[in-house]
C-alpha cells in the first residue's frame, strides 16, 4: 500500500486540458495519485494541469491520445503503466458535443458522439480492469449527465451516449464488485465549462440552485467515489445538478 492508503498504482482522467477533467485530475493528485493527465488536442492546457499538479509537490505526466479511435486505448495504458505502474483508478471523463435535433442529425454527429461518449469509455475500461483485477482492487467512474435520463431536445446523440454510459456503469459494476473494484457515475446538471459556454443560462431558471454548478464540485463528487470510504458504493449514479432532476 501507499503511504496515502491505497495500493501503489496511478490514476488517468480522460479528457483532462480544462474543465471537469482538470479539475478532477487536480482533486486526486491532492489525493496522492499520480496522475496521467490525458487530451486529445489542448496540449497547451494539459502540460498547465501537469505542472500545477507538479508544482503542489505531487507526480503528474500529460499524454495524448484521441480516445475515440479503437487502438487508443492499447496505446495510452501502455505509456501510462511506464511512466506510473497500473493504472488503479479511472475517470472516463472524454466527451463531446454535436447537437441537431433528431431528423438533421448527419450519420458523422451520431457517430463522433458515440465514439468519444461511450465506445472510450468502454475500451478503456475494458484495458483497465486487465490490472485492476489483477490487483484486486479499482475505481471507475464514469462522466455521464442528467441528460442521459432526461429528454434534452436537440442531443439525442449526447442523450443516448450518456444513458449508455449509465447502463454500462451498472453492469460492469455487478460484474467485478466481488473484486474489490467499484464503477460508478457522476451525472453532472449545467456545469460552467468551455463545453457549456454556448448554452443559454436561460436554462438556470429551471434549476432550484439558480446558478451552474462548477469544475470543482463535481470533482468533489469524483474524489468521494474513488476514495476509500466509497468502497461499498458501486453501480450508481450520483447526480451533481443543484436539485434540477429534484
């Protein structure tokens, strides 16, 4: 074990230049993670996270892969057990938007959302429990959203992409709990993040909490999930919307 309580091993947030994935990756390098500060594109804002995580005294290395290509996964764990030892805790946090509504949908925006929402999330999860059970012990938690349960017209891609993700969770769950690993997700409301930005904060006045959640609580709710007290938690969902779905 670490000196920290948990196994020696590492953790890789997908998806982490910036908002709720650089959040993340900050709250479980506070946690004694190293941490694998994974992007697709925002080299310049993943190398910030590393360093930041870096300069707090903790280990933390950006590495790029576009996690919707079938042989990212392979790719990414394999520099990542180099550089840190297996990865123990995951956070398939890669995710992207292409809102139409339904009869506009072109075959490309259904598919690029599906890839990076979901397909990702299962491949890596699919390499990661390699060591997890090996090790017999892990943490997973996927990044889903209210929309996933809840009609939002115009994502029909994101909506399916993200009840899938939920359905998943569940499942992969029932199936290694008795290997001391737990999958869980966290469904975020209306978060304020560059993903966000082009959404009308008209929105808000259907949230009891009148303001957008942040980055940094629903990393709050991410740490919790991962952390040792949570070991008995698996197969939910744990909804960060300021009382939206309420």
């Amino acid at each position: 074990m670490a000196g920290n309580g948990h196994p020696a091993g590492c953790a890789l947030v997908t998806g982490a230049s910036r908002g709720i994935g650089a959040a993340t990756a900050r709250a479980l390098a506070r946690e004694g993670w190293p941490v694998a500060v994974n992007y697709r594109t925002d080299v310049r804002g993943a190398e910030a996270v590393a360093a930041e995580i870096e300069g707090h005294g903790g280990d933390a290395l950006a590495i790029q892969a576009d996690v919707s290509l079938p042989g990212a996964a392979e790719q990414l764990f394999t520099s990542v057990e180099e550089a840190f030892g297996p990865v123990l805790v995951l956070i398939n946090n890669a995710g992207t938007r292409a809102d139409n509504l339904s009869p506009q949908l072109t075959d490309d925006e259904w598919d690029g959302v599906l890839a990076t929402n979901l397909s990702a999330a299962f491949r890596s999860t699919r390499r990661a429990l390699r060591g997890m059970l090996r090790q017999r012990y892990g943490r997973i938690v996927n990044v889903a959203s209210i929309v996933g349960p809840r009609a939002n017209p115009g994502q029909s891609n994101y909506a399916a992409s993200k009840a899938g993700l939920i359905g998943f969770t569940k499942t992969v769950a029932a199936e290694v709990a008795r290997r001391g690993i737990t999958v869980n997700a966290v469904a975020p409301g209306f978060v304020e993040t560059e993903m966000t930005d082009d959404v009308s904060h008209d929105f808000l006045a259907n949230v009891p909490a009148r303001r957008p959640g942040t980055p940094d609580e629903v990393a709050a709710c991410v740490r919790f999930l991962v952390s040792e007290g949570a070991g008995y938690v698996t197969g939910h969902t744990l909804t960060v919307d300021g009382g939206l779905s309420a």
